[in-house]
C-alpha cells in the first residue's frame, strides 16, 4: 500500500481507503449498493488491514446510521489501528433541525455518530454538503469546539463547489480555525469536472481530494460496453438516477481504451481506472467499496504498478470533455493560456513535493 500526506496536512492516509456504504444497506438507494452485515463487514476489514488499508469511510445518512454501527462494530478492539472518516449535513429526519451544519446540528451529529461508531473521536470529520443558510462562521466555530474537546481530530468538506470551500478557508483563516484537509469529491475516468476548478484550487491551498465512486457509479465495472445490454444484476437498473449523468457513446469511447489497456496490461478494467487516478494531482485517497471478498481484491489490485505514459496519454484523450465557460477559452486559445498556462497539463511529467503536497509529501509502501 502506498501512503500519502492528506492535502497540506500531517495526517497520513493510505492511497486506497474504504467505503462502507454496502454496511447495514437498506432503503432504495444503500439497499441497492449491499446489506453487508456486521460478521461480513468485520471480515473485509479483516482484508483491508491486511493489505495496509487502514481508513473507513462511513456517513450518518448511509442507512439512517446503521452504517456507522456495522462500521463500529466490525471494528471493534482494533480502533487504534484505523482512521475513522465519516460525514454529516444531508438530512436524517424531516424536522427542521434533521439537516444542515448549524452549531447544534453539528454538536448533535457528531454526539450520535461517535454513539453509532462505539468510539471517543472521529479522526476526520466531513460536511456532506454546503449549507447555504448557515453562516461560515457559525459553521467553522463549532468545528473549532468539537476539535478543542478532541471528538474530531480533522476536519474536511465533500461535494462543495469552489467558492465555497475557498469561502472557507478564508475564513478559517481569518479567524484562526482549523483548515479543512480533505474534499470528498466526485472524480472518475467519466467525470473529470473537478479537474476545472477545484483541482487547482486544491493544489493552491493544500486540500487533499478523498475521491468517491471512482469507476463512475459503478459504469466501470468492465460490464458494460458498446453493443451490450445492462447486466440484469447490475444495481444501475435502480441507482442511475441518483448518480452523475454519463452519455452512452462518452462510456462506450472510455470503455474502448480501456479494454485496449487491459489486453496489454492483464490488468481489470477497475484496476485500470483505478490506478489513472491514483496517478492524479492533489488525489490523496481513493475511496473503493466491495459487496464481497472478490470484488475487495479485485479492487486492491490497483495498487502496486503504474500505467505507462503512452497509457495514460490514451485514457486522458478517451475520457475528456468539453471545458465549460469560463475554462474553455483558456484551453481552446492561445493568448488565454499564455496569461493562465493550465495548472494540471494533461500530459505533464510527475508533480514535485513543492507543487503537490497531496500526492508526494509522503508516499511509502
């Protein structure tokens, strides 16, 4: 496994963490993903630690809580071997004080979560999504309590759009509240859009980017392809819906190189489009998940080998879209890109220590 420096931070996180949206599953949408009890869950943790994974990643919402709990529970006697990570905001109930990031929302939140999880701190703590109707100050005031009374060590921030979190951090600044470390984000072969503006963003102000769904909402399984019908069993038949849109013909031309790379390599699809984006800037952990001991290490053969400059130069052609505005004039034009070159060249050699703390200021297996 290798290790890495979260964002600008000096908390280490593995390459590879792991998901446990399968833990406890139920509803339309968690029920789809898995129903991994707590004896299942306990062992792929068994398998996770084995191969050096050692973050869980968890949420209140996953299951109304009863993903925390597996999480907990599979954990258990080995809590100070792991980085526990999960995330509040999105809504638990109907009442109006079941969602948002409000002081007593917050406070709440992690009370309960730290409750589910059996522990005495969470390790990083996450803000699922923005809340517009709480100050930022507000927000990060009682993030500074809960880190102070050591129930949360480190603090980060999932799906917020760029002014947001650099609204944040200025102001976390300004008033000398911690920094947010991580940005949980969307960011797959797929879905490049973080590339545009919270790429650079993150690269600038040292945020680490803790990415979710990785093989694009499950498209990069390596069942799916031009001229075959969705897999009866796959869960997209009831999930698609919720996930990021992806046009048929942009997956078929991504899938094309893939499979291409994946006859050179003997390497899987996933572990394919895994190991593109641990190569990545600012990526400082990669998010997999797994129903069963298969598709846990199937997923854990991403780790340990690098695609060539050849491959990846053919990923990145095959899986990029269109700027949107304002961007596009900056790659399209010549006098743009020589006022603002792009931060994150598609092809461009290994970024140094001085220029992505994310990825290289501790790498080690």
């Amino acid at each position: 496994m290798e290790y890495r420096r979260l964002g600008a931070s000096g908390l280490t996180v593995p390459a590879l963490s792991f998901g446990t949206g399968t833990f406890g599953g139920s509803g339309p949408l968690f029920g789809a993903w898995g129903t991994t009890d707590a004896r299942q869950a306990r062992r792929l943790v068994d398998i996770c630690l084995d191969a050096g994974i050692t973050m869980f990643d968890t949420a209140d919402v996953y299951s109304a809580g009863a993903s925390e709990e597996v999480l907990g529970a599979a954990l258990k006697g080995r809590r100070d071997q792991v980085i526990v990570s999960t995330k509040a905001g999105l809504p638990m109930g109907d009442g109006p004080g079941d969602a948002g990031t409000s002081r007593a929302r917050l406070i709440t939140a992690v009370e309960a979560a730290l409750r589910r999880l059996g522990t005495d701190r969470v390790d990083l703590f996450q803000l699922h999504a923005y809340d517009a109707g709480t100050p930022v100050e507000e927000v990060l005031s009682a993030l500074d309590t809960l880190v102070r009374a050591g129930k949360i060590r480190y603090t980060g921030v999932s799906n917020f759009s760029g002014w947001q979190l650099m609204k944040s951090l200025a102001t976390a600044e300004k008033y000398g509240y911690p920094r947010y470390a991580a940005h949980q984000v969307y960011y797959s072969l797929l879905g490049r859009d973080y590339e545009w503006e919270l790429l650079p963003l993150a690269r600038d102000q040292g945020v680490g980017a803790v990415v979710w769904s990785p093989l694009g909402w499950g498209r990069l399984t390596g069942k799916i392809r031009r001229g075959t019908p969705l897999p009866a069993g796959s869960r997209l038949h009831r999930t698609a819906d919720y996930g990021p849109p992806v046009p048929d013909e942009h997956l078929y031309t991504v899938m094309d190189a893939l499979d291409g790379i994946a006859a050179e390599t003997g390497r899987t699809v996933p572990q394919i489009a895994l190991n593109w984006l641990l190569r990545r800037p600012t990526v400082s952990s990669v998010i997999i998940g797994a129903r069963d001991e298969h598709q846990l290490r199937q997923n854990l053969g991403a780790i340990g080998w690098s695609l060539t400059t050849d491959q990846l130069t053919r990923l990145d052609t095959a899986s990029h879209r269109p700027a949107p505005y304002p961007y596009f004039p900056y790659e399209r034009q010549e006098g743009f890109a020589r006022l603002n070159p792009p931060m994150n060249p598609p092809h461009a050699p290994e970024p140094t220590a001085d220029t992505d703390p994310a990825t290289t200021l501790e790498t080690r297996t």
